[in-house]
C-alpha cells in the first residue's frame, strides 16, 4: 500500500471513529432520517474534489426542489459540509505531493477571508437567495463560454506562475475578496472565480489550477462555517443532522474525486467542467422564477463578466512560449 493511500484510508477511518462518536447513540437514526443527503453528497463531493465547479451545481437542485431545503439552510450546510470534504481532498493533494500554485493560495485566501465576512454580515441579508443564485450562475456561464472557445484550438499552458510580483499578488487578492463574497452569498464561488483568473489570466494548466482551487475552497469553506456557528449562530440542529448524515460519504468522495482528476488532462478537465455549469444553468432555469428585476440584473452580470473573462484570455502579459499571438 503506497503512502498517500495508507494515509487516505487512516483518515477515513480516523474521521469515521470521531464522526460515530459523536453521533453515537443516535448514529443510524440520524443516517436513515437523512439517507436523502447522504446519497446526493455521494455524488456532489466527488465532483467537489475533482473540480473548480464544486458539488453545488449537484447538490443545491436536489436540496432546495427535491428535499424542500431552504436555501439559507442548503448555503450554511454547503460550507459546513465543505469544511470536511474539501479538506480531506486537500490533505490528499498534499500528501500526493499534486502541483499547487501555493503563492496563489496564500494571497487569494487572504483575501477570500475578507470577502466571505463581509458578504455574509452586510450583503447577504440584503438580498433575495433568487437573485443570488442566478447572478453566480450568470457569472460561471460567461466563464464556460469563454474556455471553451479557447479549448476549439491547441492551447499552450503555464505549468508555474511566470511572474508573481507585487501585481499579481494584489490582482489575487482582490480575486479572493470577490470569490469569498460569493462564498458568503451562496457558499461556494472562491473555487470557479480564482480558477478562471488562474486559466485565463495566468494560462495556467488546469491539472494544477483544479486542486490550486480546491484548497482555497477549503479554507474559505472553514472561515464561512465558524462564521455560521460563532457569530451568527444559524447552524441549528436540523442543519447539523444533515451535516453529520453526510460527513462519511464526502470524507470518501472529495479525496476521491481529487486522485481522479489527477487522471484526466487539461481538455478533459475542461470539458467536465463546462458540463457542470451548464447543468447548473438548467438547474437554475428550472428552480428560480425569472422576474423582471432577477432577469435583467442576470443579463448585465453576465455581459460584464462575459467582457471581463474575454479581457482576461486576450491578455499576452502571461502569454507561454509557444502560444501564438
């Protein structure tokens, strides 16, 4: 047995031995009363751990249309459930020793801390969940149109960072602080907006910008859910039940899907991910009632988004060598 499987399976085995001692006498009560959840993370923390999309374009539909979740009560289990999940899956990148833009971690978290405080305190009482939802979603799309016209033509990739001056680290910041806005919002959204910033920007492969992007999910993930818990104290028992229902299906799935994804290359990557946002585009289609107002703020974030990414993939300052001009 290698290292990192020997290491995957004690933590496995170590989460599951704290998990039923907590959840104990209760264990199998709390599994059969929410199976529901606990089938539906089998599948969203996998796909969690294998990409930048995370496991909500899987999990929110089937939370909020399907079990009848209040969406404030599916945003606070998604960053509860992520705190697990995702950090597993970033142990196992560690421990495999996967390629990690860590200078990207550090300043994007930095500023992802920032963002997910101030959006979950301030803004996110301000605004419908409606709206919130279909002004991310406008957002991943314009992002997916704009990879993949760049994946219609042989691409050249950055495998490290080519400059990371005082610019960079500022542009990573201010990248963090609107990803982890959006995690306060939503909970999830640091993941896709600094892994478009890394492929479209930094033209940085996405064998490394994916797990890159899972670890700065991770932490941002931590920061939202003590949030949750100390401060606003919103995490009750109903989401708590959930919560512990999943936890022994995402310790699994998330370093799962991390290893698999080690398996596919940049394009396969890409096309996966594109197939997520556009389940996420139908999904919020189907859920969310377009009014006049969600319609066209809709529209405009993604015409701005959509000009934004095209900016991004059209700048030479990153430019690999071989990529022609």
């Amino acid at each position: 047995m290698n290292k990192s499987l020997f290491f995957s399976v004690a933590l496995t085995l170590l989460v599951w031995l704290a998990w039923y001692g907590y959840c104990r006498p209760d264990t199998l009560a709390i599994v059969e009363a929410n199976w529901p959840v606990s089938l539906t993370m089998v599948f969203g923390s996998f796909i969690a751990g294998a990409t930048s999309e995370g496991g909500g374009a899987i999990a929110f539909p089937v939370f909020t249309k399907v079990l009848q979740i209040a969406p404030l009560e599916a945003k606070v289990f998604s960053l509860a459930i992520q705190s697990v999940g995702m950090t597993a899956a970033t142990l196992t990148i560690v421990v495999m020793r996967i390629d990690v833009a860590w200078r990207l971690v550090l300043w994007a978290s930095l500023g992802g801390a920032f963002g997910v405080v101030f959006s979950t305190l301030l803004i996110a009482p301000m605004l419908e969940p409606a709206l919130l939802k279909m002004l991310f979603t406008s957002m991943v799309v314009s992002f997916a149109l704009t990879l993949a016209q760049l994946n219609w033509r042989v691409r050249a990739y950055n495998r490290r960072l080519p400059l990371f001056g005082w610019p960079e680290k500022a542009g990573m910041l201010l990248t963090g602080v609107v990803g982890g806005g959006m995690t306060g919002l939503v909970g999830n959204g640091i993941d896709i907006i600094c892994f478009s910033v890394m492929v479209l920007l930094f033209r940085l492969t996405e064998k490394v910008s994916t797990p890159t992007s899972v670890i700065l999910m991770a932490i941002n993930s931590l920061v939202g859910f003590m949030l949750h818990v100390f401060v606003i104290g919103d995490f009750n028992e109903r989401v708590e039940a959930y919560w512990l229902a999943a936890i022994p299906v995402v310790v699994v799935g998330a370093p799962l899907g991390a290893y698999c994804c080690t398996k596919l290359n940049n394009k396969m990557i890409a096309t996966v991910l594109i197939a997520l946002i556009l389940i996420e585009l139908f999904s919020s289609l189907c859920l969310i009632p377009l009014t006049g107002k969600i319609g066209a703020v809709s529209l405009t974030v993604f015409v701005v988004f959509s000009v934004i990414y095209y900016l991004m993939s059209r700048s030479l300052r990153y430019r690999p060598v071989g990529e022609e001009k």
